[in-house]
C-alpha cells in the first residue's frame, strides 16, 4: 500500500500537480476500491425509483455489486449482491419488484432484506444446521438524504449528512424544495476507457471547458451558454469547495433570465416554473440560495456522484478498472413540476448528456485520451496541472464553504485530489475527519 | 389504389422500392449526406431508441413508451437537424478526423396498414463504426419503421430501433441507426 509519504510523490500538497499514475496505475486502483469507495457514500438510487415493497434495482458501489430493496416493511436496505455458498449473482435483473433473491447456482434463498431465508436440503446434506446469521448477504449502511438514496461498507464513518457536510446546504436549494427532487431513470449506461475520476474532476468544477469540448453543441442549442462559445468570454459565476471534496460551480442568471439548455416548448414550461418557484424559493432558503437556485450548476460529489442543475443530469461513474468506466445517467426534475416539464427535461437530458448526447460525446473522448496517453512511460512521468486560481480561494458571508470566481478555476479539483489522497493515506475514519477540517480551515 | 387488410404482405414492387429506399438511406447516412437524409423525413418524424433493461420474464410492467422511458433518442424533426446542424458546425472535435461507418440491412418485410399510403417496415441493422487509429464498435438492432408515400416519394414517418445491448459498449452511440 502506498504511504503519505508515497503520495507527496503523486500528488503535489496544494492539489496543483499530480502524477498521472493515479489515473493508471493498477495498484493505486486496488487502494482505491479499498480506502476510498469502501469507505465512501456512494449514490445508489431514488426513493422515487423504488416505491413499493418489493422493489429493487441492482447496481454498483466501487466494483461491488449490491441489491437495493425496499421490505414489506417499507424500509430501504443494501446488500452484496454475490452469494455466501459459493459466490455467485444472486439477482441477475438491473430492476423490478421481488419477493425475494434465488441464486441460481444451487438454490439458496436471500430475503428482501438479504438474509439467508432457505438453503435447499439442507437438513439432510449438512452435518450441523447452517448459521444463518452468518450466512446472510452482507448489508450497506443505507442513509437518505431527501430521498437520495446512499450506501456506505464503513460502520465508522460519519453519517451521510455529515459526510456532506456543507453540500448538504448547498443540495438544499434544489432538495429542499416544496415537494422535493426526484429521479427518473432507469439509468442509461454507457462504457468509455477513462480513469473515472477524470469525470468527476470535469463535473466539479470545470467550466473552463465547456465553452471549448462543446463548442459544436453550444453554437447550436447555446442559450444562456451561448456567451461562452469557443473560450472567447469568462462567465460570471462561484466555484464552491467543501470539506470532504464535494465541489460544484455555480454560473447564475438573474431573476428574468434563468440559465438553461431547454428549447422550445420545455424552455417556456421551464422559464415559467423558474419565474413562479424563485420567489419561494427566496422565503423559504433566502437570497443566496435564491440565487443558486437560479444558476446552472455542474458538481460532483465525493467520489463519483455528478450532476448538472439547470441540465438537469444526475450521474455516477461506476469504475471498471483504473482504465475504464461506466457512466450511469438519470434525471434530476422537481415532484411538484408538471409531467409535461418533467418529460420535456428527460428529452433536454437525453439529448445533451445521454449515450447520444450533443456533449456527452465530447467528453468521453477527451477523457479516453487523458487516460490512454499514460500508456507512454515518459508520457506518464510528465505531471499534469490544475493550478487554475491558485490563491484565489476564500470564505464569503452567507455561504458555509470556500469558494473561489470565477468558475473558470480548478480550486474544486484540488480539494476534491486533496480529500482523495486523504481517504487513500488515512488509517480510519477519525482521521480524515481530521486532516479535512484542517485542510477547510486553510 | 385497392384497399388490403392492414397486415397484408405488400406487393413485390412496393417491397422493391421499399427496399430500394432503405439502402439508398443507409448510404447517404454512411456517406455522411446528412441534410439529404433528413429529406427523407417527413415533418412528423418520430426517431425513437429507448434504452433496454434486463427484467425478469415474469416482471408484469408495461413495455417501455417514449413518454415513460429512458431513450438514447426520442427526437422530432427539430432534434434530428439540430444533432445534423451540430456535424455541420466544424467544431464537432469528435467527428474530425471522421470515422468510417457502414451500415448493413437486413431481414426487410414490409406490410400494409389502415391508411393506403403508409406502410410498416421492419428490418434488422448491423452498423460497424471504426475511428481513429483502432477503435471499432459494432451496434446491431432492429427496426420497426413506418414509411410514408408523400406525393409518390418514400418518406420515413417514424422509426423505433430495437438495440440489442443494455450498456452502451462504446463511448457514444452518436449515429443513426
């Protein structure tokens, strides 16, 4: 395993340069599955997705296959999705409504709860009767916040709402809105050959290439991005940095002009639920978040669990190997918004940010190529530069995390490397904890 | 024209053209014509491509719709010439240098339905994409079309492709299939 002292070696202190080892090398990728996403909350699902009892989805949490269920008692649990005999999948479908998990293999039963509810003979081929408590599926901690649904393998991590730490006051602008926010999947799954974080980076805080990568599709569905085309102007906007990694950029409009990709018929659904909401919005989370509110927002929480407001994707990028991902894309609507803007903002998202994507496409390639270049020895010792902004981060009244302007920066990358080579080093729980408080105080 | 059941197998010269149709599309779409293809539309086209889960046989849910699913295309007319519009920009870094892509028809029947000017097609897809120094994708799918007859010339008025794949297995599925 790589030590502290390891990673000095990786990673410069600020976050300013990294060796690109970290998005190649296999051994790194190992400590990762180990120290960062065992020990994560990593997104799972929606309440919204998984409404009756009996209903599950399937999916992944690092490389971990887990079941998402909900009981007949209405409660959410988590649990590995690979059997205690002889480790098989247990359930080979990504989602729908059960009474229970039969693996295939042999027979053995798994309840909604993922205990072991029934072995096949096994009074007359085993000597002694099976411990069952032992033999039920492996269970995730499973918190919600606001009907988002998180796993987490590590009994001694904070809760989920601690581990937002600040994100949670920043989601509560669109989370805690009457109603609140859902998702409506099921997920659309695309493979790339990427190191997954560059796909977090790229959602925590770079607009700088927006204006370029997406040149094509600006120019032709622009918008409010319109301004931005080809890097000839910096958008005004906030680029936010929380203590456990969390980042997002936050590029505003006012309060008649609401910062959007929707054409047409969604734009006017949209612009006219904007015009009605800000106002509530404002009473109930005040003027700052009044303004977030009203701002396209690209973010990324700690590790791999993205988002565009405004687009309205939800993402996570499921690692498969240090080489490759699978996105996974949902998408983000309000429940009180009518369905007719709810279909139109699936159609905005699917059209701009799913497997045909006007954007998406242009992405996945760059990240392919950030990735693939490593393959070169000497390519690899060349360090790679995020020292946009350098200095610039600050505290400002009002918000409860750094932040720096504007949103062409890279102050949200560094945190987010920094909190990465923090789970990668620290020993346990108490100490991230530690050294991220430091780290947000300075 | 003589009224037929809807259903009915259609004559051979209507398969002939219809067929002749189908390639001739094909091609222009690997040929990169795309504002001739987008001819071939009519202006209530309807391209839709949802996205397919695995569920279990007995999983009683509804098969998916374009208002209640998850699509890698659900696109009108307006949305087809946008994605053509956005290839034309020249800032389209993903297309250039371009990829070579080839698409294969197959398995083409093509019956009769209530209006006598419109008829449902199906056919099956094999699109082979390589880019760039050795990238190669395959995409297979079929294809529930229904063609129009507008003013004598072939016009595609909906199309439903069947994909055969749950995960996309290359980085993006920015052709028409």
């Amino acid at each position: 395993m790589k030590t502290t002292q390891d990673f000095r070696q990786l990673l410069r202190a600020d976050g300013g340069t990294q060796h690109r080892d970290i998005y190649w090398n296999e051994d790194i990728y190992a400590q990762e599955l180990e120290q960062v996403f065992a020990r994560s909350w990593l997104f799972l699902t929606h309440d919204s997705l998984i409404p009756k009892p009996g209903d599950f989805v399937t999916t992944f949490m690092g490389e971990d296959r887990v079941i998402v269920s909900r009981g007949r008692d209405g409660v959410v649990r988590a649990f590995l999705n690979s059997c205690n005999h002889r480790g098989n999948i247990v359930c080979r479908a990504d989602s729908g409504n059960a009474r229970s998990f039969t693996c295939h293999y042999h027979g053995w039963v798994y309840g909604l709860d993922g205990a072991l509810a029934d072995v096949p003979l096994e009074k007359e081929i085993y000597t002694e009767p099976l411990d069952r408590k032992q033999l039920g599926l492996k269970q995730v901690r499973v918190e919600t916040y606001r009907g988002f649904i998180y796993g987490n393998f590590d009994t001694t991590a904070p809760s989920l709402v601690d581990y937002l730490g600040e994100m949670a006051w920043y989601f509560d602008t669109f989370m805690d809105v009457p109603g609140g926010s859902e998702l409506l999947g099921p997920p659309i799954k695309v493979r790339i050959k990427a190191n997954w974080k560059f796909f977090s980076e790229n959602f925590i805080g770079d607009f700088y290439h927006a204006g370029w990568t997406h040149a094509a599709a600006i120019k032709i569905i622009g918008g409010a991005l319109g301004l931005i085309l080809g890097n000839q102007a910096v958008a005004p906007g906030i680029q936010f940095a929380t203590t456990f990694g969390h980042g997002f950029n936050a590029s505003s409009g006012t309060d008649e002009i609401f910062p959007h990709i929707h054409q047409g018929k969604v734009a006017e659904l949209f612009n006219d639920w904007m015009r009605a909401r800000i106002p509530v919005v404002r009473a109930r989370l005040g003027p700052e978040r009044a303004q977030l509110y009203n701002a396209i927002w690209d973010g990324t929480m700690f590790p791999n669990n993205s988002f565009l407001r405004g687009i309205d994707t939800w993402k996570v990028w499921q690692p498969r190997g240090p080489r490759e991902i699978e996105v996974w894309t949902w998408t983000l609507v309000e429940r009180d918004m009518p369905e007719e803007l709810k279909r139109g903002i699936r159609h905005t998202n699917e059209k701009t940010f799913g497997a045909a994507g006007l954007l998406e496409g242009d992405d996945g390639e760059n990240m392919e190529g950030n990735t693939q270049t490593s393959a070169g020895w000497v390519t690899r010792q060349q360090p790679l530069n995020t020292e946009m902004g350098m200095g610039r981060e600050g505290f400002r009244e009002g918000y409860p995390s750094k932040l720096s302007e504007p949103a062409d920066n890279e102050a949200a990358h560094r945190n987010f490397l920094r909190m990465w080579e923090t789970m990668m080093t620290a020993k346990d729980w108490d100490e991230i904890i530690t050294r991220r408080r430091q780290d947000a105080r300075t | 024209m003589m009224t037929t059941v809807p259903g009915t197998v259609v004559p051979l010269e209507t398969y002939y053209e219809i067929q002749i149709f189908l390639f001739r599309e094909a091609r222009l779409l690997d040929d990169e014509q795309f504002r001739d293809w987008l001819a071939l539309l009519t202006d209530d086209i309807h391209y839709w491509l949802p996205i397919r889960e695995n569920r279990f046989r007995k999983d009683r849910r509804p098969a998916p719709t374009p208002e209640e699913s998850a699509s890698v295309y659900n696109d009108d007319l307006a949305d087809l010439t946008d994605r053509v519009a956005r290839f034309e920009t020249g800032f389209a870094w993903i297309e250039d240098p371009p990829a070579r892509v080839r698409r294969v028809i197959s398995n083409i029947e093509a019956e009769t339905t209530a209006q006598a000017d419109e008829f449902v097609v199906y056919s099956n897809i094999i699109l082979y994409r390589n880019r760039r120094q050795d990238e190669e994708a395959w995409f297979v799918a079929a294809r529930r079309d229904r063609l129009r007859r507008v003013d004598g010339a072939w016009r595609l008025a909906r199309r439903h492709v069947v994909l055969d794949q749950h995960v996309i297995l290359d980085e993006n599925l920015s052709v028409f299939l």
